[in-house]
C-alpha cells in the first residue's frame, strides 16, 4: 500500500476539522478551528466564508507541519444546508446564510400550504424546512433584489472552498441534495426546482462524483500551506455521509443517530425511489456510487437534555456524570414518570404521572427514556417501510454516557455500537481523497482501516419486554 498521506477536512457549522492520516488509517495529526457564526438581525444565522477558508488554512498548515511523508491528497466533508451567493467565477458577494437561519420560515409556511412542498418531495426526495437554501436564495429575491441580481452562482461551502484550493467551481450530489436542487433520479440538479425560485441550473456549481480527483492545489496556496504542489484536491460530500462512510454504513440494515444539539437519524437505501420509505425521511446522495442516505431530524435533544440537567439541585462540574448517576438512582420507567420531548411533531416539552413521591432524578430518567422512545418510533417507521434494522450506531455526547446507551438499547431493542470520535467526519473525507489519489479501488477497501473504535451494547430482552409494554408518547 502507498506511504502516501491523506488530508480529511470536515467543515461543520462551529468548527472545522481535519486529521492527516496514513494509507492504512493511522492517524498522524488532528487540528481544529472554531467558525464563528453571525446573528446580524433576529432569528439570522450567518457566517463570513472569509471565516470558513481562514479556518481551513490553519488546519491544513498544522497538519502539514507533522508530515513525514508526500501528502497525496485531500478531501472536504461539509455541511451541507448552507448557501453563499457568489460572482461569475464563485467569489462571494454576501454572507454565507446557514441552515440555521429561519428569516425565510414564512416562503416555506406558503410553499406547504400550495402544495409546491410535494412537488419538491417528489423530484428530490426532501421535504421542505425552514433554513433550506431554496428559501434562502427566495428571500433574497424578494427582500435583496440587489444581492440577487449580483449573484452569478449559489454555491455551498464545499463548493467555496474547493474554489479556493484549486480555481475550479466543483459540487457534488452528495452536498447539492440538502439544497434541496438535486434531482433524485437523474443525480443532477433540477431544472423545474431552479426555475420556481428564478434561476436557471447554470446558476450552480458544475456536479462531480465523490472521491474523483478535481485538480492540483494552486501552487501559491500550496506554498501558502505547505502542502506539496501536487496534492490532489478530491470532491467530497455532505458531513453526516462522510461519517456514515468512516462507520462503514454502505448498504441497508445498519442505521447511524448523530446525538449533538439535533438528534438526527440516518440509514441506507440502495434505491433513489421514495415510495419505500418513510414520509417524514429525506433522500439524499451518499459519497458511495449507487447509495443514498435516508434521513430525519427529530430533534433538538441535546439541547433538551442540557436545559433539565441546569435544573440540578447539585452542583457537578461534569453534567454527563451526572445524568449517569441519576439513572443508576431511578429504575426502568422512572417510577411512572413519562416524559414528551418538544420534537418536530410536538411544539413543547411536558412531563405526565408527577407524583409527590418522586424524586429528580426520576424525572431525568424519564427525560432519557421518553427521547428513546421518539428513536424508537424513527426505528419502527423504517420497520413499517420494511426496511431493515440490524444495527444503531450512536455518536456525539449521549454516546459517552453508559447508561443512556443502555436505555437506548433497551427501549429499541436493536444493539448499539456508541462511538465518541469527533472526527469521524474528517475519516470519512480522508477515504474519499485516498480514492482520487488512487491508494484504494474502493471505499469497500479503505474502511477497515479507518473503522472507529466502537463500545458494543445489546439490548437486555426482560427491560425490552417491559419498555414493549409501555404506552409510546401519542401527543
């Protein structure tokens, strides 16, 4: 196998990420960068692309320093939900508007009230949110006329920085999906969803495929990194693919729940059709040929979790050790406290059965246990779908907490793989760019060396039984 090094670069919405790893996964160097995110008016969330490449150029120059080798090769995982209007040539003209931006929330209330939201559904597999790009780019039609009559492409910001690195304006499906412009079945942008919001597909980055070679580093920005000059830029993709592929998660069975701020739920299909899957799923591109991840927010869970920990009667430096001793406290159905997160379908937390008997902790057992029932329920609308559930693998900072992956694997009933890697993403990319620099023929060959560790939990069949039993939240 190649001495060759690889760069993988994930550039999320607060930080970005890169590790600098051998051919057979061995990491050399990880590096990160905070991206700050801009609130200019109420409910705005924006970010200056300035931010996003300065970011980038200090990873890649603290990877590069730790190099005992040629760098063969680097590839970009990035959110995907964001928009920067851009010149002729992909050069910014206005901020980056995030997808946690909510100034076009009332452009997508009207898009679902005519009906255009199925419309979309249909040709792209997503269903219509506050903060798309599609909305973005609507309110600047109405409310910047003067932006968007400056804006020659919408571009997002795998798209900017590739630019940035190479001097070619390069996207993939993978990252144009979330926009959401990408046609399921063709794999290239659609021309009916461009022509509702006024523009045409010219207004959108050329497609590539993931894990094709795009071009050389510019030799100036080379220089400027200290990358050699013949570093290969390779298209990448959207950051939750990314991390799907460093799991390994390929084919259908195997589901991935990301569990930072938002709780979001991924699997595998191996069809673009929507028909088989579940209505409140969302399509998209994998980085693999021939695959496409499935999908769903149900939450701002984490941020749930942190809100009931605050409301502590004991001080504790680390929240997460905490919640863990609360459930080693309180048994299995939180002596008949129930708890429904505010979710998607539900606009507010509430608690039911509060008796005076109960003590706190109950209560943040039943917080626990009733957001593992809304994973169960994402689980059983796939099962419905007849779409199979081998396997959960569970990241970010509820993975590091024994016994919530204990209640997870209980109340599912599926075992779980929790994996507390913040990199994974960079992983992923780092595969990617390994297969434009041709070190593997597939990504089939290249996972097994970048597999994370993982902590394995199976569920327990008695408290599965019991959890069974128990009403799932109906309100």
């Amino acid at each position: 196998m190649s001495g060759d090094l690889l760069i993988g670069i994930d550039c999320g919405t607060t930080a970005l990420k890169g590790v600098l790893c051998r051919a057979n996964g061995e990491e050399m160097a990880r590096a990160q960068r905070p991206i700050p995110l801009l609130a200019p008016h109420p409910g705005w969330a924006e970010q200056d692309p300035e931010s996003v490449w300065h970011a980038l150029c200090n990873v890649v120059r603290e990877l590069a320093t730790h190099r005992t080798g040629r760098i063969a090769a680097l590839s970009i995982g990035a959110q995907a939900g964001s928009i920067i209007p851009a010149d002729e040539s992909g050069r910014p003209v206005y901020p980056m508007i995030t997808f946690l931006d909510t100034r076009a929330a009332e452009i997508i209330r009207d898009w679902v009230r005519d009906g255009w939201s199925k419309v979309v559904r249909e040709i792209t597999g997503w269903g219509l949110q506050i903060g798309q790009p599609i909305a973005s780019i609507a309110w600047l039609r109405t409310n910047r006329p003067d932006v968007f009559a400056a804006t020659q492409r919408f571009i997002g910001p795998h798209d900017d920085l590739v630019r940035r690195l190479t001097g070619r304006l390069i996207s993939n499906a993978s990252c144009g999906a979330q926009m959401p412009m990408i046609d399921r079945r063709t794999g290239e942008w659609s021309s009916d969803v461009a022509a509702h919001i006024g523009l045409t597909t010219g207004h959108f980055a050329s497609l590539g495929a993931p894990g094709s070679t795009i071009g050389y580093v510019l030799p100036e920005i080379a220089d400027a990194l200290g990358l050699p000059r013949s570093t290969l830029i390779v298209n990448g993709g959207q950051d939750h693919a990314c991390e799907a592929l460093a799991l390994g998660l390929t084919a259908p069975g195997r589901l991935m729940l990301a569990t930072g701020t938002a709780w979001v739920i991924t699997g595998i299909t191996d069809s673009s059709e929507i028909a088989g899957i579940p209505p409140q799923m969302d399509l998209n591109a994998h980085v693999v040929s021939q695959r496409w991840t499935i999908s769903t927010y149900m939450g701002g869970f984490g941020a749930v979790v942190e809100w009931w920990l605050g409301t502590s009667p004991t001080s504790y430096g680390d929240r997460y050790a905490l919640l863990e001793d609360a459930l080693a406290v309180s048994p299995l159905g939180s002596n008949g406290v129930r708890f429904w997160p505010e979710s998607q379908h539900r606009p507010a937390s509430q608690f039911g059965g509060l008796k005076l008997s109960h003590r706190w902790q109950d209560l943040t057992r039943a917080v626990v246990e009733g957001i593992a029932f809304e994973v169960r329920e994402a689980i059983d609308s796939l099962r419905r779908s007849n779409l199979p559930v081998h396997a959960l693998y569970m990241l970010g900072g509820a993975a590091r907490t024994l016994g919530w992956v204990r209640v997870l694997a209980d109340v599912t009933g599926v075992p779980i793989y929790a994996c507390d890697d913040a990199f994974l993403g960079a992983r992923g990319a780092a595969i990617l760019a390994g297969l434009g620099a041709g070190t593997y023929s597939s990504a089939a060959q290249a996972q097994p060396y970048f597999a994370p560790s993982t902590r394995p939990t199976n569920p327990d069949p008695h408290a599965y039984t019991c959890y069974a039993h128990a009403a799932t939240p109906d309100t």
